[in-house]
C-alpha cells in the first residue's frame, strides 16, 4: 500500500485514530490504490456466481465505498443500481466512477429503502460490525429486498491455524481492541468476528433462507473445498392469506 497513489503511513495511522466515517473520508482519494479495494479478481468471480441465480432487475450495494461492487452489479442487473455509505469522501469517488448509479449517505444500520430491490451485496465491510450489528444489518437488508429478493456476499476460508495470515489477523484484532479500549470514539474493524456459522444463524434470525455456492474459479484448498464460498440469503416469497 505504501505507493505513490496509495496512503502514506502516517494518513493510515491518522485513518485509525480517527471515527470509522472520518477515516474513511480521510481515506477516499488514495483507497482505490491500497489491499482494502476488494480486488478485481473475487469481483469478477462473484459476478460469474450470481449470473445463474438470477435474473435480477434493481441491486443495492451495502456499504459500497468507492464503488468497486457496482461494476458487479451493474454486470448482473437489468434495471436501477444504489450504492449505500456512510463516508461523503467515499460516495464521491464511486460517483466519479459510476455518474449513472443511484448514491444515497446514509448509515446501514438504518436504511432508507423501502423494499424495492431484487438483490443486495456487500464486500469487505462486515468487520465494521459487532456481532450485534450485524443481527441489525442482515434485518435492515431484509426489509430492503422484494419477496424473494436475494442478498449475496463473498465469504473466503479462513485462514489455517498457525499460519502467518492467521497469527496476522489475530494480532491486528488484538491491536484494534487495544486501540478501542484506550481511544473514542472507536474505529471498529475486526477480521476475526464474521465466522460462517455465526453468519447462517444471524441471516436465518432476519428471516432469511440461506445457501452457499462455491465460488469456482477462485479454485479450492488441498482438502477440495471452496477457497471462497457465496453466502446466497433470500428473502422468503409472500405466501398467499
């Protein structure tokens, strides 16, 4: 990250001083050109893995930042695209790279949508939440889909245990919860608090039907399961009185 387009150690660390909002305003101009872009590569390949679970007319984008799962999308849906955030920086930049879609500043927790989409993502943004945020989040995407309205995102194995991406990830949750403790307003970001089987159970508590596709061209481990897999939640059909 540390490249002449990408931030300079000291903005990163002015960033995580910051509130999550301020930081990521603080961040806008240089995120495109640091790891926390959601890469190319898994947008493309999740792309490829909604095609064949829709069609899909209108799609919103849950904390879309700077706008990179747009273009996802936008590959995928017939009609209107949104993008949600809370960061005015961020909403800039996804409106430079995307004049045509519908940009809306508003907290996720609390969306201002009626239910008027047929599919709903996210990528890179759920270690914004705590486990009790993200019961509130999964409930306001539920209220935001149609009947049978789909809210699909990427979630990546987890690294083994005792590899460097695992003590990695560990140490950087354990800096952030030292950093919290000490330091408000808080900047919640945690890699560690989004595991697959807490995830079922909260979309299962919004009233979601939830599956989970492979997500094949990002290749599988040596134990043959999916390096990534969709989590594919639907939003149950109306039933007839």
């Amino acid at each position: 990250m540390f490249t002449p387009q990408g931030p300079s150690l000291r903005e990163l660390t002015v960033q995580a001083l910051s509130s999550v909002e301020r930081g990521y305003d603080l961040l806008a101009d240089t995120f495109d050109a640091t790891p926390f872009r959601t890469s190319d590569r898994l947008l493309t390949a999740v792309a490829r893995t909604l095609e064949p679970l829709g069609p899909f007319d209108s799609g919103l984008d849950v904390c879309c930042g700077t706008g990179a799962g747009l273009g996802v999308l936008r590959s995928v849906c017939a009609g209107r695209i949104t993008g949600v955030d809370f960061s005015t920086g961020m909403l800039t930049r996804a409106r430079d790279s995307h004049p045509a879609a519908d940009l809306v500043r508003a907290d996720a927790l609390a969306l201002p949508f009626a239910p008027v989409f047929d599919l709903a993502v996210s990528f890179g943004a759920f270690g914004h939440f705590l486990p009790d945020d993200q019961r509130t989040l999964f409930g306001q995407v539920h209220a935001a889909l149609r009947p049978g309205g789909t809210f699909a995102f990427p979630l990546p194995a987890p690294p083994p245990v005792g590899s460097r991406l695992y003590w990695t990830l560990w140490g950087f949750d354990a800096a952030m919860r030292v950093r919290n403790a000490v330091r408000r307003p808080p900047f919640v970001m945690y890699y560690r608090t989004f595991r697959l089987a807490d995830v079922r159970r909260r979309l299962g508590d919004a009233g979601f039907d939830v599956s989970l596709a492979p997500v094949e061209t990002l290749g599988r481990r040596e134990d043959g399961s999916p390096r990534c897999r969709l989590v594919v939640a639907r939003k149950p059909q109306d039933r007839p009185t």
